[in-house]
C-alpha cells in the first residue's frame, strides 16, 4: 500500500483541452484499487477529463487534496468511520474543488445530511460510466447532481421542512438586486448569463448568492429555489432583458454566454429531472 498519494499525470497544470473548453482535472479517493483504475480507464476515453491524483485512505485524501490542483475531489464514504463529518472537514479545505461521494448504497439519511452539508454530487457506487462522466461534467459546471430517487429525497424533505409549524423559519426581507437575482436562479440561469443582465461580474453574483443562503437557511440553488417559488418571494420580480450585443466584435462570445440558460422556464435548472432517470440536475 502506497504512502502517499500517488500522481497519475505529469502534465496536471493545463485548464484546457485542445486551445478550447475546460479540463476537468480530477482526483480520485478510494480504497479499491480496481476500482480507481476502472475509473481512469473510463476517463482516459474522455477529452474534457483528466485524473490527476489518486488516495486509498483518508489521510491520503487530505494530503492530495493539498498537493494536487484540481476541480473535483471523487471521495468514497467508506474511506473514514464518519463519513458526514470527514466531507465537512474536506468541505473547509478544498479552495474551491468540487465533492462528489461515491457510496455503496443508496441511503436517503446520507443523501440528505451529505447535500446538508455542502457535498456536490452523489453516486453510487454501481452507477454507469456515461452516467458518472455526466455527474463530473455536471458538477464542474457549477450544478449538483443527484439520481433520480436522491431528487425524490430532496423534495420530499423539503416538502415535510414546510409542513412544520409557521414561524420555524424567521422571515426575511430580499433586498431589490437579492431578489433580481433569485428571481434568475428559479429561471434555470447559471451565474454567467445572471452576470450579464444585471450588469456586473460573476464573482458579485456568487457573492449576493452566499448572502441570501445564510439568510434563508437553505444550502444551494435547488433549495434557494425551491423555497422562494414555494413562498413566491420574486413572484413580482421582473428579470432584465439580456443586452443589445456589442457591435467591436464581442457579439459572437456575448451570444454563446446569453445561451447557455436564456429560457423562461419557472422551474430552475437545478431541480429539473432527466425523463431518462439519468440523474442529473442540470
């Protein structure tokens, strides 16, 4: 058994693929070996993924995740005895790396306390690999991911959170560019495009977002939605028309931002279920 963390390519440093679009570099945590490198085999195949680092044990993990640079940490539950508290600890040490649990079984305690908790994604342990490939570019492009019974958990324990007496969530009062954006969240936009028709910066839209979660009490996108079209928080809010495109050239990139989530849909992105049961929340 390997000491430390082992790298699994040298040229970990590059963000792109081919001068264009995102690499995905990944480190993967899990004490079968067979299966980490089942996994690499399956990565290899694609062009936008790149396995960077790989740990057996949790001090492994701890140390990769200091060592390596990458987008996703892929972590096995079973790699600590407490499996909650060992993502919470991870979850302050990432710098902004992405989580994604892989578990032997569906559990709907786990599901619930680990997306609780800040984890990005959730697979089992014997999901496809077109569906784990699906889960890793889903997650890099700043959604979550759950299968389809985990989306049945999700809501069926946001539904019994609001069955509880009135009064066990303080209200709060939105300010005007909190509820303009919200009101983008619960249209399916990503903060891009959210950037774009408000007028500012993405980093400002992660910012704002970070606020209304801690005075709402909910922990990502789904539930922020879930919860302001539950209480029709921005039912009067009107969302920004996107900007003429500039005429210096920048159409062509002002366009390919705008469309990555420009539909009127009311229900966001975040809680949309593949009709395939896929499980993605795209």
């Amino acid at each position: 058994m390997a000491s430390i963390p082992v790298s699994v390519e040298e040229n970990n440093g590059a963000g792109e693929v081919n001068g264009k679009g995102h690499l995905i570099r990944v480190i993967l945590a899990d004490t079968q070996a067979i299966f980490r490198a089942g996994l690499r085999k399956i990565f290899a195949l694609e062009d936008d993924i790149r396995v960077v680092g790989q740990a057996e044990t949790l001090a492994q993990t701890l140390s990769a995740v200091k060592k390596f640079s990458a987008d996703i940490l892929v972590f096995e539950s079973a790699l600590a005895p407490n499996p909650v508290e060992a993502v919470t600890d991870l979850l302050r040490q990432l710098s902004g790396m992405r989580l994604v649990v892989v578990t032997a079984a569906s559990s709907e305690e786990l599901t619930l306390e680990m997306f609780r908790r800040g984890v990005h994604g959730i697979v089992s342990r014997e999901v496809e690999p077109e569906l784990f490939v699906s889960c890793l570019r889903t997650v890099a492009g700043g959604e979550p991911w759950l299968d389809s019974q985990g989306v049945h958990w999700v809501m069926e324990a946001y539904r019994n959170q609001h069955s509880r007496p009135a009064g066990s969530r303080p209200k709060v009062q939105l300010t005007p560019k909190e509820s303009l954006i919200v009101s983008c969240v619960t249209q399916g936009m990503k903060n891009k495009e959210i950037a774009i028709r408000v007028g500012t910066t993405e980093q400002v839209v992660k910012n704002y977002l970070r606020k209304v979660y801690d005075k709402l009490g909910v922990a990502d996108r789904l539930e922020l939605a879930l919860y302001c079209l539950n209480h029709h928080i921005v039912d009067n809010t009107k969302v920004p028309p996107l900007p003429a495109a500039p005429s210096n050239g920048n159409a062509a990139s002002a366009a390919a931002a705008a469309s990555s989530g420009a539909g009127t849909a009311t229900v966001p992105s975040a809680a949309t279920v593949d009709p395939d049961s896929s499980g993605k929340l795209s």
